[in-house]
C-alpha cells in the first residue's frame, strides 16, 4: 500500500518540522511538503507528531517456555501499540538460547509471529547457571548481544571470559548487575517502606557493587559493555565517571524508576520489579543523569506475568511489571509537558541512541524502510490495563492520568497498529 502522512510534525535529524512522508511498497521516498501522489492514500497527520519507531532493548517477550505470560505476537503487538518498531528479546527463557539451537526456536517464533522488528539476546553462560560459557560463537551472527538477564554473573573470572569472547566477536556485554551475596531474601528496596511495614530489603550496593567490578574489567578486555536497568544514585556516580575516562560503557533506566519511588509503594504487586523502586534520592540522581546524558537510554524492562502469579501481595507475587504501551506516554507527561526535557531529547533516549549503541537503523530519510509512529500529544487518557494487547496487566502507572496516544505504528514497512 503507498499511503502519504499528510501535514504532521516530522523528527528528522534532531529537529522537529512539519512535513509530509510518502511511503510506498514500504519505503520512505519522500520526506517534504506538500507532497502528492495519485496512487497514495492521504492519512491526515495535521497536529500529529511523527517520529522514528521507538526501540527499547530490554523486552520479555516470554516465547518460548512461558506463553502462558506473553508471547511473540502479543508482545509485539503491544509493542506496536506503544509506539516501538524494534525491541531486543531477553533470553530467560525455556530453552535458554545459549546455543544455536535453542536460539533458533526463538527465530523462528519471530519470523512467523512477530509485527515489528526484534532482535534478541543470547545468553552469556549455560542455562544462565553461570558455570560455562554459552555458545556464544555460534550465535553470534543473530542476536543482539549476550545477557545473562534476570541473573547477574557472579563469577569475576567468568565474566572477564565473556567480556574476552564476545569483544572477539564484535558484541557487546548486556549485563544484570546484582550480587546475590547482599540479597538476604529481600524483594523491595532496603528504605523506609520496607522497615515500616516490616519488608525484607534489598541494599543499593547488590546494584553498584557488580557495576564497579564489570567497569574494571570493561578496562582491563576493552570490551562493549551496556548495563541494564540502573536503579540507584551510587550506579549512576559511578558510570558517569567511567565515562569521564573514556570506558565504553552505557547505560538504562526504565520510566518507573524516573517517576516513581519507595514512598509510592502500596501493598500491591504491581509495585514489585527487580531493580526495586528506591528512594526519591536515588530517583532525582536517576532524573540528572537522564538529563546530562549519563543514562543513554529508556527501556521499559516489559515484564509480563500471570495475573496469579502478580496477586499474592509484595512478598510473595513474582518481580516484574509491564510498561511498553505506557512508557512513551509517563515520559511525555512527567517530563516534556512539565518543560523538564526538550521533545527532541525525549526521542533521543527512546528511539535514536539506542538504536545507535546497537547498531539499528531508525531513521526518517528517503530510500529507507518505514519504521516510524505517529502520536497526538494532547490525547489525554487514563490508564486502563484491560485495554492492553499484552497478555500482562500489572503496571505502577493504573489510573495515572497521561497525554500521548499512539496512533499508528508502521514498521519494516508494514502498518503494525492503527488506532480507530
């Protein structure tokens, strides 16, 4: 189908200007104004933004081993409906894929089900036990990188190994940092909530403790090395200054740990995630580094369960939230609607760096695959986790208030979600 995106607001190298696309046989060829084609259906983007496919590499897509949470095609239909375009896959799953042929039966859930581009992770050692390497070599050529996601490599001398394999390789490192030695069964943060209501918490220092340890060896192996989910005002420190000496290192933060903290909790399980919320010191060190760029990106950490499995209270329910299909919309409204942070930059840390740090390809320019979304910013709506197309319903962000709602999602040419 050639459609023309009529009159919108187009992010195009860094700026912000109306145009309009033509699209046609799923290529952009023309970003101008006042185009016109006999062939292409019109799609009024009058007061629309336009902008490239989000991307966020760090998914639960839960295919295979627990479709029963999420699957391929809803996850990515989710995704779609949030805005994204391309998503990178975490490997906690059943099979693992820590070889080739345990990847594959993930490759080929994608190539049948999913609606927007996804790459996905291989994991760093076997089944994650963190004893042996995975067969790293052999997928290689087909994932985004190495993670031993959920679990963090305990094992200095194991991941220095990693680091050593997958820099030989041209990957990079996607690390869960956590020291299970400094959990002591806790499940949220170790703050004033948790010692109010009797909690059993988990320390900053399980965080930036193994964030130190890995930015040694980034030094000494020279490898690229991307941490996930930072949660505490100690990992940003200490990341900022890594950069300062030229490591190659970056980082994510998730929109949760932006907006929200430990004085936000309620005895509910969709307060439960793994970096925990912490406290409102730690949640402003993680907004200055979102702003001075040493946190380079947002991912949403989507993390889908059962509803019985997310109903047992903040003790007993499973770590993990979901967060694709609000996550454009919390960033919007508690930060570039409040003039807290430019709508460029905005797209910035949701679309253009991390698709330049993984080496993915986004743009808006003629002769390129269309993967862009189209959103009206003054669309103000409530969230309501029955109207999601992800399996998960467990989200912090129920009731909130938000603007931003997407519109239409085209990706690898394809029309991937359209609003009514």
């Amino acid at each position: 189908m050639d459609f023309i995106l009529k009159g919108g607001q187009v992010y195009t190298d860094g700026e912000i200007k109306k145009q309009d696309i033509l699209v046609s046989d799923g290529i952009i060829v023309s970003v101008s104004e006042c185009l016109c084609s006999e062939n292409a259906q019109i799609i009024d983007c009058e007061n629309k933004y336009i902008f490239p496919g989000l991307a966020d590499v760090h998914v639960h897509l839960r295919e295979p081993g627990f479709s029963y949470k999420e699957t391929i095609a809803t996850g990515t239909k989710a995704c779609a409906h949030g805005g994204y375009t391309l998503v990178c896959s975490m490997p906690n799953l059943k099979p693992t894929p820590d070889s080739y042929e345990n990847l594959k039966i993930q490759l080929d859930a994608i190539e049948r089900d999913a609606v927007i581009s996804v790459k996905p992770y291989g994991t760093i050692t076997v089944g994650e036990a963190g004893e042996e390497l995975s067969d790293m070599e052999a997928m290689a050529p087909y994932v985004a990188g190495f993670s031993d996601d959920g679990r963090g490599v305990q094992n200095e001398d194991m991941m220095r190994s990693a680091m050593l394999k997958a820099k030989s390789l041209g990957k990079m490192i996607v690390a869960h940092c956590e020291d299970n030695a400094l959990l002591h069964g806790g499940y949220i943060h170790d703050g004033e909530y948790a010692k109010q209501h009797g909690h059993k918490g988990i320390c900053s220092e399980s965080e930036y403790g193994p964030i130190a340890r890995d930015l040694k060896l980034v030094k000494e192996t020279e490898c690229a090395y991307h941490v996930c989910h930072i949660s505490t005002k100690e990992s940003v420190a200490i990341i900022r200054e890594a950069k300062a000496r030229g490591i190659d290192v970056t980082c994510e933060t998730a929109p949760h740990y932006l907006v929200l903290s430990d004085k936000d909790l309620q005895e509910d399980a969709r307060f439960k995630m793994n970096p925990p919320l912490r406290g409102e010191d730690d949640k402003n060190a993680l907004i200055e580094g979102i702003l001075d760029g040493t946190i380079d990106m947002i991912a949403t950490d989507h993390a889908p369960h059962s509803e019985e499995e997310k109903s047992k209270g903040l003790k007993d329910s499973l770590m993990g939230v979901v967060g694709i299909e609000t996550a454009f919309a919390v960033m919007y409204t508690n930060f570039v609607r409040n003039g807290r942070m430019s709508l460029e930059k905005l797209i910035e840390i949701m679309s253009i760096n991390p698709c330049k740090r993984f080496g993915f390809d986004n743009s808006i320019k003629q002769g390129a695959k269309a993967n862009l979304t189209v959103f009206d910013l003054n669309s103000k709506y409530t969230v309501n986790p029955e109207s999601f197309l992800s399996k998960g319903r467990s989200t912090p962000f129920r009731g909130a208030e938000l603007y931003g709602e997407c519109l239409l999602t085209v990706a690898d040419g394809e029309i991937a979600y359209q609003g009514e």
